[in-house]
C-alpha cells in the first residue's frame, strides 16, 4: 500500500508546490540584492566621508586643550601629577596576591586615577566615539541586509534539494514502473518542482524578514542618517570657512588691481569662487540625505514589489546614493591632501 | 527629539548674530577694496576672520553636544537590535535549509524500503 499512497502524495503535492511557486514567484528578495548592496557601499562611502573629516575635530579640540593649558599657565597652576604614588604599590601587592595573573594587575579605575593635572575639560584623544560608533551600526544594518539577500544560502539549499530531487526521482520511477505494469499513466517528475517550491519558500521568507526590516526600521535609518549629516554639517563648517577666506583674500586683491594685474586677479577670483561653489555642492550632508532616501525607495518598493515605477525610483536613489558619497570622499580626501 | 535637538545644538540666534556681524564687515571690506585702501581691507578681513573662528568654534562645539546626546546612543541601539534581527533571520533561513537536506535523506531511507518491499510482494493496485 505504501507505494501506491506515495504516488497519490507526489501527485497531489506536484499540484500543491505548483501553486506554490507560481503564488510566491513575484517576491523574490533577489530582485533588490544588487540595490542593496549599493545601498551598504553608499552607507559605507559616507561614513568615510565622514570619519575622514575627524582629523578637523581633533585640530580644534588640541587647539582648545591648548588655551585652557595657555590660561592654567597664566594662572600660575604648575602640571602635576596625582594619583600615581600608590600605582606602583598596589601593582606589586596585587601581584603578591595573584602572583601571574592571566589578566592585568591594576584596573583601568586604577590606571585613569594617575592623571596630570590641571585638567583641561577638552580632551582631543577622546575622539568622537559615539558618532563613529553610529556610522559603524549604519554600516552593520546596511551589511545585515545584504545577507538576507546573499545567494549563499540559497546554494546550500540548492544541494540539498539536489539530492531531494534525485532520491524523489528514484522514488518515483519505482512507482511508475509499476504503475507501466498495471497500464497505469506515470507521474510526472516532482522532484524539480519540490526544489522551486523549497526555494520560492526561502526566498518569500527572506523576502518577508527583508519587508519587515526595512518597513520597521525606516524611521531609525533615517534619524540615524539625519544625525550623521548633522555631525557633517559642523565638522565641514571650517572647510567652507576656508575656502571663504581663501575668496576673500583672492578678492582684497582687487584693492590694488592695475591694467597689468587685472587679468589675473580676476581669473584669480574666479577659481576662488569655483572652489567655494564646488565646496558647498560636495558637502557629506547630501550623502546622509541620500541614505535617507535610498532606504525610503526600497522600503516603497518592497511593500509593492510588482510596481516597476518603484523599483525604478530605488534603482536611481541607489545611484544617486553611490555618487553623492563618493563625491563627498573625494571632497573630503582632497581636502586633506590624501588620495587614497 | 532630532529637530528640537538640533535647532538647540545648532544655536542659530547665534549663528545669525555672527552671519549679521560677518555681511556688515564683508560690505565695509568691500567698500575699502573699491577705495583701495589697503591697510582698511586688511584690519577688516581679520575681523571677519575671528567671527568665523567663532562660528567654527560654535559648530565644534555643537558637534561635541552631537557625540555626548542621548539621540545617539537610542539611535545606535535601535540600529544594533535591527541588525541583530536581521542576522538573526538569516540563521533561521539556513536552519530550514538544514532541516531540507535531512528531510531529502528520510526520502532516500523511503525509496531503500520501497526497494526492499518490490523484492518481498509486487505492488498493489
């Protein structure tokens, strides 16, 4: 009996998967795999615009720690040091104690107790660690997306289902043999159909958790974005302050401009303001905006996911994405000279 | 909580007294290029430029309230329990993919008893 219920299984299961596969073959997260993942190398183009910029940061928090040392100096407060006579002490006893720890011998609470002072309040080696620390989760969600819509889970269930599909033929032909014997029509093959059904089922699960992410963190990625163009907002402020000044100064020499000088000064002024202008149009800000966007589009396109005017729309986000932050690094690169 | 936070980081009553101060310096430098007055020009454009270290210096330290804002470190959680969820998703994808290729070796066990079944009796109608 078991063979011949297995016919009737495989035959009503082949209709089963069919409808399966035809229902779900729309949604496939495929579809937005390559504009996901030039969504993550936008994020990632952005936040090095921005990290890039840091050095910017940490030349005005030096130049701050520097006055306040500047104005303890006047004060006549001598550099001193506190909280590093028992260092020692304690760092001999604890070995005494533990004698070759596997860990360190004094606690950071320790260490941070021997400080010089005076202390200014800015202090440039702080860094901006919550800021990178926000790019860097940008990245991580942008680069979480991506797996979802990575093939390579896809070609371990493609082996899988390889041999799904072999031992399912092999177990067909035994029924259909039979079936041949009795004058009975043979199955057709479900094996090929089982594996579109299992991958279909893969890809509308993928295709749900990407629908959901992206649906439920849309207002995360876009404050996080805003954030991070905020932060780029004040830390390229001195940038086009320079390139003012370096316009103004093209300009002061108009003070003294003569017939002969005329030509220059001019062509002068122009570069001047050229560089202005092309400062402003690269600021990272316009990245940031882009993520914001980018990430919209795709939430859009994935709650509609057979509406081509969508998918379209995310197609140029992305690239519009990809272009504004490259063209923020390479701003930002020039600026500090580096080309890499 | 971002707008609000912004507009109180960005101190724009402050940015806007500088900017006023700065265009009323600019149009007086101006006007001392069209004299060709010099020395004027110069004492005017380091005017202008300890304003805008001012508002260099406004905008780090906007930048610097930015880094310490609790905005941010909700921010950064949000976004690391999103990706969490994510990979986490992923792992249950693979798991399924798992659980198929075992279900594929029950198949295989099936068609060895239906194998060894033919030898015993011919199949029923």
């Amino acid at each position: 009996m078991v063979p011949f219920r297995s016919a009737k299984v495989l035959s009503t299961l082949s209709l089963a998967l069919g409808a399966l596969v035809l229902g779900l073959a729309a949604c496939s997260p495929y579809v937005y795999r390559e504009e996901i993942a030039s969504f993550g190398s936008g994020v990632d183009t952005s936040v090095a615009a921005f990290t890039a910029m840091t050095p910017a940061y940490a030349a005005w928090a030096t130049e701050q720690r520097d006055g306040e040392l500047l104005a303890f100096a006047r004060n006549g407060d001598k550099p001193l040091t506190e909280g590093c006579d028992d260092l020692e002490l304690r760092y001999e006893e604890a070995f005494e104690a533990a004698g070759a720890p596997a860990g360190d011998l004094l606690t950071p609470e320790d260490y941070a107790a021997c400080r010089v002072t005076p202390v200014p309040v800015n202090d440039p080696d702080k860094g901006l660690p919550n800021l990178e620390g926000l790019g860097q989760a940008l990245k991580d969600y942008a680069a979480a997306l991506f797996v979802l819509t990575d093939a390579e889970d896809e070609a371990a269930l493609e082996q899988a289902f390889g041999q799904l599909n072999a031992s399912a033929t092999s177990l067909l032909a035994t029924v259909n043999e039979e079936l041949a014997a009795r004058s009975e029509p043979p199955l057709e093959s479900a094996g090929a159909l089982v594996y579109q059904a299992g991958l279909t089922y893969l890809r509308q699960r993928r295709f749900d958790a990407l629908k959901q992410a992206v649906n439920a963190n849309d207002a995360v990625v876009a404050t996080a974005a805003d954030l991070l163009a905020e932060a780029a907002l004040y830390i390229y402020s001195p940038t086009l302050g320079e390139k003012k000044d370096a316009l103004e100064t093209a300009e002061n020499r108009s003070a003294e401009v003569t017939a002969e000088t005329y030509v220059a000064v001019w062509s002068d002024l122009n570069t001047a303001r050229d560089a202005y202008v092309a400062a402003l149009r690269a600021s990272p800000i316009y990245a940031f905006f882009k993520i914001e966007t980018t990430h919209r589009a795709l939430r859009d396109s994935v709650n509609d996911p057979a509406n081509r005017a969508q998918l379209e729309a995310l197609y140029g986000n992305t690239l519009a994405l990809k272009k504004a932050a490259e063209a923020a690094l390479k701003a930002v690169r020039k600026e500090d000279g580096s080309s890499s | 909580m971002s707008v609000a936070g912004r507009i109180e980081r960005l101190r724009l009553d402050t940015r806007r007294a500088i900017a006023k101060n700065m265009r009323v310096l600019q149009d007086q430098r101006r006007a001392a290029i069209r004299d060709g007055d010099v020395g004027e020009v110069a004492r005017l454009q380091e005017l202008i430029r300890a304003l805008r270290r001012q508002r260099n210096d406004l905008s780090f330290r906007a930048l610097r309230e930015l880094e310490d804002s609790v905005d941010l470190r909700l921010i950064i959680d949000d976004l690391q329990k999103a990706t969490k969820a994510l990979h986490d998703e992923a792992d249950n994808i693979k798991t399924v993919a798992e659980a198929l290729e075992k279900g594929a070796e029950a198949i295989d066990l099936a068609v060895e008893i239906v194998a060894k079944l033919r030898s015993f009796a011919p199949l029923p109608v």
